[in-house]
C-alpha cells in the first residue's frame, strides 16, 4: 500500500508532465517554428523520461507489479501526437 508521501508524489510528477504536455500541445497548435515544437517535444519526453526511471525504484521496493500505464494513465493522446508529428 502506498503511503501518504507516495501518493504525493505520485500527483506531483503526474501534474509535472501533464503541464509540459498542454505546454507542447499549445506551441504545436499555434507555432509554425519546427525548433520551437521540437524544443517543447524534447522538454516533454525528457520530463516523461524522468519521472519513469524515478518510479522504477519505487515498484521495485514494492512486491506488486507496476506498468507504465498504471503511472500516467491512458497515453493514447500523447502517442498519436507523437506519431502525427513524426510523420
């Protein structure tokens, strides 16, 4: 079970990533500058980067089993983005 402390920091790295998402989003809707959308990708994925390998060791301590998706939700959104922007 998760402690309270946990839990807080839980929300914290959620409302961290959730912030530079909308930040991307935002620059991509409304810039036509391929460095600037490129610049608040790169924030994004190093934020997401991050704060995956900080949760790693916290499922390890813990004997129950922790996917990406029980950490920051449904991604669908981000990976279509992501996959229209590549494209």
């Amino acid at each position: 079970m998760k402690s309270v402390r946990q839990k807080w920091a839980s929300h914290k790295t959620y409302r961290k990533i959730q912030k530079t998402w909308q930040d991307y989003t935002a620059v991509s809707e409304k810039s036509h500058d391929v460095q600037t959308v490129a610049q608040r990708l790169t924030i994004f994925l190093d934020t997401f980067d991050e704060a995956y390998r900080e949760m790693i060791p916290q499922a390890e301590l813990e004997e129950s089993e922790i996917s990406v998706e029980r950490i920051y939700g449904d991604c669908s959104e981000i990976m279509t983005t992501l996959f229209s922007a590549v494209e």
